[in-house]
C-alpha cells in the first residue's frame, strides 16, 4: 500500500465534522430530554455520594461531575460540555493544526461524558461507533503540542490500519446478523418490499423506492449481503485495485442508505471508515494531480499482468459465488432475474464457525505486515536521533495497536458463539476492564425486519374536554398521512427514534413514554420544541391539554394510482389498537407508572445559577431557540466547508497565474530566438546591411547631439556676457 497522508488528513477532518454534527444535534435536544423539566433528567443518573473526584469518575466516567465546582446544576454543564466539543470540533475542522491528538482525546471525554448519562435516548449503536472512531483518532492523530510537525510518522499506517479493522468488523457483522437472527423476509430476500416503509424516518426517495419490482428488491438483498459479508475480506487486500473496488461499493451501499432514509451521522461515518481503504496516489487521482508513480517505469512486465488475473480470477468467483448461493436465473419471459437463498442455516452456521477463526488470522497477518514494514522504515531514517526516536514512537504504537486489535477480537467473535468460547480468557479480561470507556463494541444493523405486517405508529391526541381529541403531530416521524417524509441527515430526533420503537411493543417496555404524557400534560416548554420547534405549531401551546391518550395505527405507503399518476396522500392507516389510556394530571393510573418506573422527581427544586459561565450558556441557548436542528447543522457544514474550500481556490488561482505567465515568458524568449535564429542563418546579407545601416544612423546620432550640447553652451556664455554689460552700465 502507498502513502496514507492524504486519507489520514481527509479522515481527521471527516471525523472532526461528525463531531460537530453529533454535538450540535443533541444540544438542541438537551433541555427536553436530560433537562431538569426533561423526559429523563440527567441529575438523576449522578449520585452524589461524599465520595473523592477521583473515585466518581473511576465509577462513572463522566465531566459532569466537575458541575458543582464550577457552581453549575447538571443541565448547564451538560449543555456547557456540548458547545465546548461543538467549538472544539469546528475549529478542528477550520485550522489543520488543531486536528490534533490531544483535541481529539477532548472530543472523545466530552461526547463519552454525555453516554454515560444519555440513558435510551444515546444507546445507538452509532454513538458507541464515533466513540470507538473517536478513540482510534487520537492514535492516528499527530502529536503537535510535542512533536512540532505534521509530517508522516513512520508507524502511521499502523494505527490508520485500526480504522480499516474497525470497518471490517462493522460491514461483516452486520450482514452475517441477518442471517444468524433466522428472519424470514432476509432468509426469503423480501426484506426491503418492507424496509423501505417501516424504518424509523424514510425520505421521499423511499416512496418511490418502495414501488420497485420484486424482483429487484430481492436482488438488492442479494447485492447487500456480497457486500456485507464476502466483500470486506478485500480490505486486507494486498491488491491496490481490489482494495478500491470494495471501497467504491461500499460507498455505493452507503450513499444509497442515505438517499432512502434519514439515519444521521451514522453513514457518513462509515463512509469516513471507508478512507482506510484509500492511498495518495487515488486521492491525488481525485483532485487531478499529477503522481510520481505514474512517472516510474516498472522493469518487469510479468507482475502487473499477473496482478491483472488475480483479480480477475477474485471477482470472477465473487460473481460465480453469487450466482450459485442465490440461485440466480434470467427470466426472458418476465425481463427480470429471479432469486433465492440456495443455503440452510445450518450451513451458513457452519461457514461462520468455519471462517471466524481464519478471520482473525488474517487480520493478525494483515497488521504484522504493517508493523514489520513500518519497523524498516523507523530503520532506514537517517541520523542515529531521529532512527532512535523514531524507533521509540513505533514501539509505543505498534503496542497500543495490538492491545487495541486484541481487545476488539471480544465483540468481533459475539458473531459465532463457539468462535467466542474458544477465545484466549486474557482478551476477555483485557475487554471487561476497559468495556465502559466504549473502546471497542460489537455492531449487528437490521437484525430483524420490522414492520411486516404494516408500520406501527403511535400517535398522541389531546383533549381539553375529554370529547374532542387533536392529534400531536411530530415534525419527522410519520403521523399526517399527506406530510411528506422529512429529510433531516445528519442530524437525529432522538425522540422521534424512540416513538418508533415505542411502537413496536406495549408501552411498559418504554417507560419514558410515560415521562412524555406526564410533561405534555404540565405543557413543558423543552419537551413540547423536541415534538415542534416553532412551538406556534403545537395545537395545545397556548394552554396545555387537560386529557392526554395515544392509539397505535398501522401505516403503509401509498400506491399509484392506475393511470400512473402520483397519489395525493403519501401514507395510508388503519387503526389497531389502544396504546395508552386516557389520562390526566392526578390520575391514578399515571401516577402508578410514574412511581413505578421511578420517574417522580422527589429532590426540591434547583436554584438557578447566576455564575458568568451558566449565564453565557443561556444567552446562547436563547439564540438558537426556534431554528431547526437540521438547518442549524448544515449553515454550520456549509461555513465551514466555505472557509476550508477559499485558500485552496485562492492557491490555484494563483498557481494557475504563475502558470499562465511562465508559459507567456517562456513564449516570447522562444519567439525572441527564433527570430535570431532564423536572422542570422535565413538571411545573413541583408542583416548585415541593416546592421551597417543602424551604426551609421547611430554615428549621425552622436553627431548631432554634440552640435546640439555646442550650440547650448554658446547661448549660455552670450547670455552671461549680456547680462554683465547691463551691471556695468547701472553702475556707471
């Protein structure tokens, strides 16, 4: 594999921007959710015990205990703790200098601080992925503060080779999950006719998406499960095109799942992940810069040809494999291709425990290869200081990576149970002490398809009679049947991610939903902006409901209408059952639950801070009130990228300049001496009567001006002559 400088930069500053956007996103949501009037305050998972600094954060790896000695309660610290990653990360994203190891490290505590109290509404997997990427990042990072230069280090691709991992581990698990879970519509590739429906947040492209053939949904599942499980063996590659092959198709997987549904910064990281697999040579090939490889010239003529049909032969049998494990066949008569799983499951269990061993092995030859070649580097540095320091540093890495790799080999084996039990007990171990720094994480997307028999919805209404309901409309999940579906990547309703799965069950498996009727019923401002920002919307913000109930409905999209042409609604229900009852403030059955669930708040209440910190935290807070998550982000997105994009434009219109007047330069010298040359060799008589001609015009010249400079001279001496006469006569 080439240089990584490039990617490495590309995925710091990637990596930087999901921050941002994981940051900014939850702060807006953080009055609503963890505030001290919230659905679940976060005071309450932080029990103040007399105990020393040291010991709580030991127990609970959280900054918010450092709260009351900067004199703030624990919703402003929490929200102080957002802007700072927020600001942090946006001026890693602007200055190169600040993409730093040490920033990175702050990043990581700052959002780990916010896990370890986000209860329900951060226990995704694609926070516990940025928090095991955020990690990574201060092992790829440069050490500025210390070293004092940016450039390579020798053991960067031992640590940038922790993200190829963590990308391997991602995209293999989670296919192999859809079929380790027996779900029948992954089994009978008929997961996405339902998937495109029943996920959390669709976009508009889902309905239409949603109106493919069969047969083509059910090829799509075919092409999902080559990527996700047989293709990320290619990461390990020694092959550079096979390499670019699996991250272009991977990329394709991805920029899909965005284009079809609203899934946050949970995509947009793993196309980050993706950078792994790149060199400088292809991103010098995007940016259309010239490559000092292109200029070499390979001796041997044998080995690129031989390059050339190993990858032929992989992707020959990748296609054959495919073929033969699906069953695919032409049907000329419909003009479709048909499909279907040509395996049991207990043959795929017995592939898993045939391949998950040689897995790990290859991952174990893959970063020996890494560490050996980068030790040879750290080897031929020039000067016996610098080969020593170098020497020291990859040392100190290349056992961070390994301890690293090791530790992820315990949620890598959750895929096979036997592969698991087998695994050394000193890796289990080494996972248990380090297990609530979420350092390294089991992952498994799509398990199960939800939804088969319709999307379930719940939906709130209020009353404040008790005979006329209003229903709660949310502003992304699905409630209106003509609202279209919202795009709102990258940033993530939490609660509405919640009401999704609220719905899949009864409404005891959610006990937060019981805080949300409880604070609807109070009409607490902070959790009515999480349902509508422009609380103007909200039917009951004027005076909040006096009853509050909610019914599960079964959704389903529209179809076209017969001629073709487009419905008028996009969705369409029925009604299923009761979810909720009807309850309100004093009711029996809502105080049961709440005392139930332990969601009464018993401590008294918290005295406002007039520190200078909580009060520029509410000055800001009292800024962005009202605009939305999702526009807030991408104005943030756009600046940025504004500014980061201007030098470089403004560099190449400079070198673009220099460019153009080098080559004027350079034509005018050519024209200057061919017009010599073809004087001198073209015509040698006539320039030497033209040459004659100019010194004789030279001569007359010269003459001229000395009669002239004469002339001069005798007008000077006759005036001073003149003007002593006139003297002489006055004094007469």
């Amino acid at each position: 594999m080439g240089d990584i400088i490039l990617p490495r930069r590309l995925f710091l500053w990637c990596t930087a921007l999901i921050y941002m956007v994981a940051f900014v996103s939850l702060y807006v949501q953080i009055p609503g959710l963890y505030g001290n009037d919230g659905l679940l305050p976060a005071r309450w998972q932080l029990r103040y015990t007399g105990k020393p600094l040291l010991d709580q954060l030991l127990s609970s790896p959280t900054l918010l205990w450092l709260g009351p000695h900067l004199g703030l309660d624990t919703q402003t610290a929490l929200e102080l703790l957002c802007l700072t990653g927020a600001a942090l990360s946006l001026a890693a994203m602007l200055v190169e200098a600040l993409r730093d190891s040490l920033v990175f490290f702050c990043l990581w505590a700052l959002y780990l601080s916010m896990y370890q109290v986000g209860q329900v509404f951060l226990y995704f997997q694609w926070d516990n992925l940025l928090l095991e990427t955020g990690f990574l990042c201060i092992l790829v990072a440069p050490l500025t503060s210390v070293r004092g230069s940016r450039a390579v280090r020798e053991h960067d691709r031992v640590t940038f080779w922790l993200i190829r991992w963590l990308l391997f581990r991602l995209m293999f698990a989670s296919g192999v999950v859809k079929l380790t879970s027996r779900c029948p519509t992954w089994w009978g590739l008929t997961a996405l006719t339902y998937h495109y429906e029943t996920q959390c947040i669709p976009t508009p492209l889902a309905w239409f998406a949603h109106q493919l053939p069969v047969w083509w949904q059910k090829l799509s599942v075919v092409g999902t499960f080559i990527i996700e499980i047989p293709l990320p063996l290619l990461f390990f590659s020694p092959l550079r095109r096979l390499r670019l092959g699996a991250f272009y198709l991977q990329v394709l997987l991805q920029v899909l799942i965005i284009l079809s549904g609203n899934y946050n910064f949970f995509n947009l990281l793993t196309l980050t992940l993706c950078l792994s697999l790149l060199d400088d040579r292809h991103v010098n090939f995007w940016l259309r810069k010239a490559n000092k490889f292109d200029n070499e010239n390979n001796d041997s003529k044998l080995l690129p040809w031989l390059c050339y049909l190993v990858e032929l032969v992989v992707w020959a049998l990748m296609i054959i494999g495919t073929i033969i494990c699906f069953d695919l066949q032409v049907d000329s008569a419909k003009n479709a291709i048909s499909s279907r799983t040509a395996f049991t499951y207990h043959q795929f269990n017995q592939f898993l425990k045939t391949v998950t061993f040689p897995i790990i092995w290859i991952g174990v030859l893959s970063l020996t290869w890494e560490l050996v070649t980068s030790m040879f580097r750290c080897a031929c540095v020039s000067g016996f200081l610098k080969r020593f320091l170098g020497m020291i540093q990859w040392t100190v890495f290349a056992a961070a990576a390994v301890s690293m790799f090791a530790v992820s080999l315990v949620p890598f084996s959750f895929v096979e149970y036997d592969s698991h039990a087998r695994l050394w007990p000193g890796v289990r171990r080494a996972f248990g002490l380090v297990d609530r720094y979420q350092l390294a994480n089991s992952y498994g997307l799509f398990r199960r398809m939800t939804g088969v028999g319709g999307r379930p919805e719940v939906v709130i209404e209020g009353s404040k009679d008790g005979n006329t309901w209003t229903e709660i409309e949310f502003m992304y999940k699905p409630g209106n049947l003509s609202a279209s579906p919202p795009v709102v990547t990258p940033h993530q309703p939490r609660l509405d991610w919640q009401m999704w799965f609220a719905a899949l069950g009864p409404q005891t498996q959610s006990p937060w939903f019981t805080s949300l009727m409880y604070r609807l019923l109070q009409g607490k401002r902070e959790v009515i902006e999480l349902i509508q920002t422009d609380v103007s919307k909200y039917p009951f913000h004027e005076e909040p409901p006096a009853y509050l109930r909610a019914h599960r409905y079964r959704y389903w999209f529209t179809e076209p209408k017969a001629d073709g042409s487009y419905p008028e609604r996009w969705w369409r229900r029925v009604y299923d059952e009761e979810f909720y009852p009807r309850v309100h403030l004093g009711n029996t059955f809502l105080d049961g639950m709440l005392s139930q669930f332990g969601l009464k708040d018993k401590s008294a209440p918290r005295r406002v801070s007039n520190a200078t910190v909580a009060q520029a935290v509410r000055w800001v807070r009292s800024q962005v009130r009202g605009v939305p998550a999702h526009t807030l982000i991408w104005t943030l997105i756009a600046c940025c990228a504004t500014f980061c994009l201007l030098p470089g434009l403004r560099s190449k219109k400079k070198h673009a300049e220099q460019t153009a007047v080098t080559h004027k330069m350079a034509e005018k010298v050519n024209d200057h001496s061919e017009g010599v040359d073809e004087g001198l060799s073209d015509h040698p008589e006539e320039k030497q009567e033209q040459q004659a001609k100019e010194e004789e015009e030279d001569e007359k010249n010269t003459e001229d001006e000395e009669e002239d400079d004469e002339e001069n001279e005798q007008e000077v001496i006759n005036e001073n002559e003149e003007e002593e006469e006139e003297i002489l006569d006055k004094s007469s």
